[in-house]
C-alpha cells in the first residue's frame, strides 16, 4: 500500500500548492490592477505572468494546471522566450556548438573527397594499380618489356594498360610568348577505355594508334582547352607542334576527369610501341601501369599470378637491369588506395580530432544546460506539482536543446565555410583528390545532423534531472535559493573532467607535431635554400640534336646569366634536390686500394652539373676541387662524389685521386673517371629523407638536353625572373623557361604535408583547450555562488582570504588533476596512430607529455583561480544578508 499513501501525499500537496498559487496570483493580478489594468486584463497578464497557468477542478476541489504544450512549434517559441532572457548563456551555448559542428563538418567533406568519395571512373572497386618493387634500389620499376609481357600473358586481369605522365613534355608555342608543355602524358591507346572515360569532345584513342605507322594524334585536358583555346569546340582536327612534331588533336576529356598518376596532365598522346618488341631492347624505359581485375581475382592472387611472368621477363634484360630488378615484388593496389594511401593516417587522425572537439563542445553545454536546470529548479518543481509530468518536463528541456544546438549548427555553417577557406590555404598543393573540397549541401546536412545528434547529447543530463525531480519546493519566497544536490554537482564534474582529458590527447598529438615539424625544418639540407632561383631549360632534339650544339647553348647562357646584376654564382645540373627523382643511375666499380671492398657499387644515382652550381646552391666542398670550364670533352674524365659515398664505399674523405669505371651507356663510355672532388652531403628528396651516395660528372662533358638552372643573387631572387627570360630569348626567341621558383619555395613545398597536419591539430588543440578552460571556469564559478554563505561564514569566523582561495584552487585542481590523469593514459593508449607522422622524436615522447600536462595544468589554474579570488573577496554581511 506504500504507493497509494504516496499517491495521497502527493495528491494532497497539489492541493496545498493551489492554495499557495491563488494567493500569488492575486497579489500578482492586484499589482497590474494598482498599474491601471482592468481586472480581466490584469487576471489575464498575472495568469501569463505564470506560464498561463488555469485553474481546474478535480474531485470536487480546484487545482491549479500548466497547459499542456501539445505542439513542438509551442514549445519551440516557449524555448525562444527562455533563451532570450538569458543571452550570454544563449550566445556561449550556440558559439560552443557552432565551433564543434563547423570544424568536423569542414573536416570531414575534406575526408568525403578523399577517402570516401567514389572515383570517376567506371566500375572503379575492379581497378587496381600495379606496381613493381625493387629492394635492391629502393624503387617502383616497370620497364615496358615486362608491362608487354604482363598485357600477354595474365590470367587475372580484364584489361591492362600503361601510362607516363612526363615522357612528351615539349616545347609549345601559343601566340607570341613560347611555353612548355610541362604534363604531357603518354598512355597506352587502351587507357581511357580501361577507365571509362568518354571524352567531352571528339574521340579517344583507337586500337593501334600506339603504332609506330600510325598518325601522331593528341587529347586535351578541359582546363587546357578552356585556357590555350577559349573553350573553342573547333578545336577537334586542329594541328599542334609539340618538340617539332606534328600532333592531330582528336578530343577533349571531360572537366570531372581524374588522372591516376601522381599529377593532372595537360594533354594525352599515344605511348609508341614497336611491331613484334624486342624486351632486350625494351627495357629502357619505365611506366605506371593500371589494370581491371575479373573475378574471382583479389588483388593479392593477381599480384601471385603476375610474379612469375615477371621473373621470366627479367631473364631476357641486360645485366645492368636484371641486377637492379633482382627480387623485385609485384604488389596489386585498389585504385582509391593507391592515390589515398599516404594522406589516410593524417585524415584520419585529423578526423579524430575535430570528434573529440565536438565531444568537448557537447560536454561543456551539457555542463551548462545542467547549471540552467538547477537555477530553474524552482519553476520546474512548480511545474511538476501543478500536474506537468516528469516524461513533459524533460520533451521541453530536450526541445531547447535540441533548438539551441540547431542554432549553433546554422552558425557551424559558417564556421565550416571559414574551415574550408583555411584549410584551402593551408593544405599541400598535391593533397590526393582534394581538388573537390568545397562547402556544398551534404555539408550543411551534416553540420545539422550534427546539431541534432549534439542537442540530444546535451539535453540527457538536464532531461534525466527534470525528471528526477521530487515535489516540494516552497514557492512562499520569489528569492528562494535552490540547493543542486550532489547527483548534479557530480555529473558537473565528470563532464569537467571528460574535457580536460580529451584536451590533453588533443594537447599531445599537436605538441608530437609540431615539435616533429621543428626537428624537420632544424634539419640541414646540405645546401643554403635562401636566396636561391631555380629555372628549369629543356631544348627540343629536333634543333639541338647534338652535344655540341646543347653544350654551346648553355655555355653561353651561363655565362649570360652571370653577369646579370646581382647574380653571384649561376650554375645547372640535370638532377635538381626537391625536385624530381634522380634520371640516371650506373653501376659504378672502384679501382684500387681506397676501395672499402671488392664488389662493384650497384645503381648509383649520376648526374651532370655545371662549374658554377655547387657555389650557385651553398653546397660546401669537403676535399679537392669543384669542376672547372676545362672538365668537357677531350680533357681526362674527372667525377666528384658526396661525403656518404665516400665514407660508405672509399676508405674516407681523402680519397680524391682514386678511380672509378662506370657501367657503359648510350651517354658514358666504358672509361675510367678520377676522383677530383667530395662534396657535402644533401637531402635529394626532403628534410626527411635519407642521404644518398651520389656521384656527379661535368655537363659540360655529358650536356643533357634539359637542365636547371641555379643562380644565388644578393635580394629577392624572383626579381631576376625576366631577365633571364630575356637571357635564354636572346639565344632562341623559341625557348620557354618553366619549373621557376626559390630553393626554399622548393623547400617549404616538400614540407607542406607535415606543416598542414601540425598547424591543422594545433588548432583544434588550442581549441579544445580554450572550451576546457571555460569548462572548468563555470564549474568552479557556480561552486562559489552556491557556497557562498559558506565562504561568507568563514570569512566572519576569521578565516585568511588564502585560505579561501586555496579551498577553491584546491577543488578545481582535483578536478584537472584527474582529468589529466585520464588524458596522459589516453594520449599513451593512441600513440600509435601518429607513429607515420611524425619525424625525429618518439611517438611516447616524455617532454611531450610532460609539457602537455604542464601546460595543461597552468590554464586550469588559472580558469579556477579567478573564481578563487572572487570567493576571498567576498564580504560576509552581504553574503548573510542575501541568505
């Protein structure tokens, strides 16, 4: 029977209430009657006064009753009402979401584009990317003998075609100014069939058409066509000279065209193969090649399938190469992976992050949705006793949640917008498939869903506390104050704590990145980047078709360029650090006692510099001599090393004098070259990357058809720009410059990556930070009004005021301290996901973690303590006074 005495006992306490309520609402009517209101006006106001409370008979006796709000529309506006009487709650709460729904909206369209979005390409789940790699060099080789033979003989593949996104760069001419060609692709003529690509104009290659007999034919790129030619749909049948051959164009690719390779070529032209190949003489040149499996096949059975054919390929090459495709594995990648793979960590992790901002975002307006629901204890207790439910209570505080946080996802939209325009600035040039990233409407459908998934979020806690709610709040005193119980005061802190802990794995992963980016950029490159223009000259084999006539021209230009005002050195060299990979490689023999040991020196990187380059890029000599205009063609052959050679395979850096035989080539006789020089080591292919041995030899002995050029000038390098256009034009008026740009834009650029994901989490982190801090600020803000009597007491006892303030700090520090404690077992726990990302330092680096908690630790001291100083200066009569 205990629950019908309780149903009495409530029953009776609505009774008793009516009573209470009549007479408020009389002395409320009297007060607008006393302000001129006729009294059906002024019973009316007093009645909305009180939430339009009606009186209501119930067995006989009158019982006042909240309306019952039906609509969600009535509550909504009931909603607004509540939260324009509190604006700076209002304004925090919608910021604080606005923030957390915008950054992972931003962030994950970037993901969408990248990770998740389907390729162009028909049926793209059955394309994969094939690759072969040799341990012995370190590198992804596949000569066309083997891509031939592949094509032939395969069992698990529909289709296999072959593409080279550099192989027809040239020179082409457009209007008066000359210009390169710099992406010309060679593809197999299946290429755009295996993909599925249709073009937007004419056709694609046919069947053949990488015939030696057949016409040269070329496709465009959409963004070439509308630049080079307005878009012209006449275009199709016009005749275009590329390195003084004659190319019929044939079709323009669509504008949502994606390329496979690393990069998006300008134009497309077929890759030559001869009648009946010879592999021997086949295996010269290297191609990326593309396939379409057939089922059953999975990527690893076509890779199993592809690997003996491989090996029975390599038989048949010349020693040099079969040396350096000794052991090579055939490795079968999906499409998607393949262009996706290397920025997945980083998405993923920045995915991460921008969760665990909204999680800290949802915890610190929980936090303060719960504070209103203390504060408002007394006019939700009114309300259950006047016949409100507790399931009612907690729909219109899960409205105004779910309200308030569809506000802050409007907002949010804006911020994603800002997110998008920043990561656009921030994000390398050569992020994989983020050339789609833009604000668009799934992204503003996600930041709501975000919202209303955040609003439930926020609105369980204050929710269950309505509901909870027990009967029996006095309404005799309008300043009556409300005492939170400990269940609420408990889950203040949890939430407090959740925030600290998620800001200090956020803390973490941005302190390991950005001191990562630090060791990267303290690290010396082996030469001096500053001050320092790169131009890249390629001259045509139709007008220079002989080494004489290319090492005359860029002798002259050299020394043309020289002497420009403010050029110091000016030199060249066929292999650029921070540029492209090394174009030739030898195997190299030592003669002599300096060698460290018999064996001949496999695939050594080899290229070919001018006099004047080392001076041009800072790189220091460590022994013997630079090259000089005497080191060409008819003086005794001379060679100079890096230090990691010299240490590696000669007995130290005192080994100039010593000889060394390159393996023959069509460019480097079998002949013995001495050693004349060592030369600093540098970082061919990042700050992060290993020191290589490198050999270099004169180019003015070996001149190439394409070099780039190095100068160092006294100011801004760019500035020299036109000049030595103008140099390089009064040589040939026909010969473009491209590639240009400063050795630290070259730098900076290699960089980008890492820069972009440090300063991305760093944000985020900082972030965090900030909301935890205003977390932990409220907490211990609303700590001190509720214990302010308290505090008053002591003060009037004679308490110290630093005791006072060390009775808050020491509450809040408990708090951070634990949340902390939590954060540092966190960060440990997800180390591991940041392993690939970072550079010079460990992924459980303990100056890391130990400044992260430091730091982390300062800012809540400081959030605690200026509700601590607050607390000392309390002044206790008042604070009597007002209890």
């Amino acid at each position: 029977m205990n629950w019908l005495t309780r149903l009495f006992r409530r029953r009776d306490l609505y009774y008793d209430l009516a009573e209470e309520m009549r007479e408020h609402l009389e002395e409320k009517t009297e007060q607008f009657m006393r302000a001129g209101l006729p009294r059906e006006e002024a019973e009316h106001a007093a009645r909305r006064a009180f939430g339009n409370a009606t009186l209501i008979e119930e067995h006989g006796r009158e019982v006042w009753q909240w309306p019952r709000l039906e609509s969600i529309w009535t509550d909504a506006k009931f909603a607004l009402r509540q939260f324009g009487k509190s604006p700076g709650f209002t304004v925090t709460a919608i910021l604080t979401l606005a923030l957390g729904i915008g950054f992972n909206a931003a962030i994950f369209g970037l993901l969408q584009a990248v990770l998740l979005r389907p390729l162009p390409y028909l049926n793209p789940d059955q394309l994969v990317r094939v690759t072969q790699y040799a341990p012995r060099t370190a590198e992804e080789t596949i000569p066309e003998a083997t891509y031939l033979t592949w094509r032939q003989h395969n069992r698990a593949f529909a289709g296999m075609a072959a593409f080279d996104d550099h192989r027809c760069d040239g020179n082409i001419a457009f209007g008066s100014q000359p210009r390169r060609l710099d992406r010309c692709a060679v593809v197999s003529a299946n290429f755009f069939s295996l993909l599925g690509i249709q073009p937007a104009l004419g056709r694609e290659f046919l069947t053949g058409e990488d015939s030696p007999a057949k016409a040269r034919t070329m496709v465009l790129g959409h963004s070439f066509w509308q630049e080079h030619f307005g878009a012209d749909p006449h275009v199709i049948g016009r005749s275009l000279t590329l390195d003084g051959e004659t190319y019929t164009v044939i079709g323009v690719l669509p504008s949502g065209y994606l390329h496979p390779g690393s990069l998006q070529p300008d134009a497309f032209v077929p890759m030559i193969f001869p009648n009946g190949f010879d592999q021997e003489l086949r295996g010269d040149q290297s191609v990326s090649v593309i396939g379409r499996l057939q089922q059953p096949f999975t990527p690893a059975q076509a890779a199993s399938d592809l690997l003996p054919v491989s090996a029975a390929v390599q038989r048949l090459m010349p020693d040099p190469l079969r040396r350096q495709l000794s052991g090579a594995v055939v490795r079968v990648t999906p499409i998607h992976e393949a262009l996706a793979g290397n920025a997945r960590p980083a998405l993923l992790v920045l995915s991460g992050a921008t969760a665990l901002v909204l999680l800290i975002a949802c915890a610190n307006v929980a936090s303060l949705l719960l504070v209103r629901s203390v504060n408002r204890q007394r006019e939700l207790a009114l309300r259950r006793t006047l016949g409100a439910g507790g399931l009612r209570l907690a729909r219109q505080l899960l409205t105004e949640g779910i309200l308030l946080s569809s506000l802050g996802g409007a907002a949010g939209v804006f911020v994603a917008f800002g997110v998008v325009r920043l990561v656009g600035i921030l994000r390398p040039a050569d992020l994989p498939l983020a050339g789609s990233f833009q604000l668009n409407g799934s992204l503003v459908l996600l930041a709501f869903g975000l919202a209303a998934t955040s609003g439930i979020l926020v609105s369980l806690a204050p929710a269950v506390f309505s509901y909870r709610l027990p009967l029996g709040v006095s309404l005799n005193a309008e300043t009556a104050r409300v005492t939170p119980g400990a269940g609420s005061e408990r889950l203040r802190s949890l939430f407090v704590t959740s925030e600290i802990a998620l800001a200090l794995i956020l803390l973490v992963g941005a302190g390991l990145l950005l001191r990562s980016l630090g060791h990267l950029l303290a690290v010396d490159p082996g030469f001096e980047p500053r001050h320092a223009l790169t131009v890249q000259v390629t001259l045509t084999q139709s007008r220079y078709p002989t080494k004489e006539a290319r090492r005359n021209f860029f002798e002259q230009l050299l020394a043309k360029i020289q002497t420009l005002p403010g050029v110091k050195y000016a030199g060249g060299t066929t292999d650029l650090p921070f540029y492209y990979d090394f174009s030739t490689h030898s195997d190299v023999t030592i003669q002599g006692s300096a060698a460290a040991n018999a064996e001949p020196v496999p695939f050594i990187p080899v290229s070919a510099v001018s006099p004047g380059y080392f001076r041009a890029m800072g790189i220091p000599l460590v022994t013997g001599r630079f090259f000089t205009d005497q080191d060409r063609g008819g003086s005794e052959p001379v060679v100079i090393v890096n230090k990691r050679f010299a240490e590696q395979y000669l007995r130290g850096t005192q080994a100039t004098g010593t000889t060394l035989r390159f393996q023959p080539g069509q460019e480097q006789p079998a002949r013995d070259f001495t050693l004349v020089g060592i030369v600093g080591d540098t970082r061919f292919a990042g700050l992060d990357s290993t020191v290589i041995p490198e050999v270099m030899v004169p180019f003015l002995e070996f001149p190439d058809s394409a070099i780039t050029l190095a100068v160092r000038t006294g100011n801004e390098p760019q500035t020299l720009v036109p000049a030595i256009r103008r140099a390089v034009q009064s040589l040939d008026k026909d010969q473009p410059i491209y590639h240009i740009a400063t050795m630290q834009e070259r730098v900076d650029s290699s960089n980008s990556p890492r820069r972009f994901d440090a300063w991305l989490l760093g944000i985020f982190a900082a972030l965090a930070l900030g909301l935890a801090a205003v977390g932990l600020y409220g907490v211990m803000s609303h700590a001190v009004a509720n214990r302010t009597r308290e505090i008053g007491i002591r003060i009037a006892l004679g308490a110290n005021p630093l005791d006072v303030v060390w009775l808050v700090l020491g509450q809040g520090t408990r708090l951070a301290l634990v949340g902390i404690a939590f954060g540092l077992a966190g960060s440990l726990a997800l180390a591991g996901l940041l392993r690939s990302l970072i550079f010079g330092i460990a992924p459980t680096d303990p100056v890391t973690y130990t400044g992260a908690a430091i730091f982390l630790t300062a800012v809540a001291l400081v959030a605690c303590g200026l509700p601590a100083i607050r607390a000392a200066s309390i002044d206790p009569m008042k604070a009597l006074r007002a209890e």
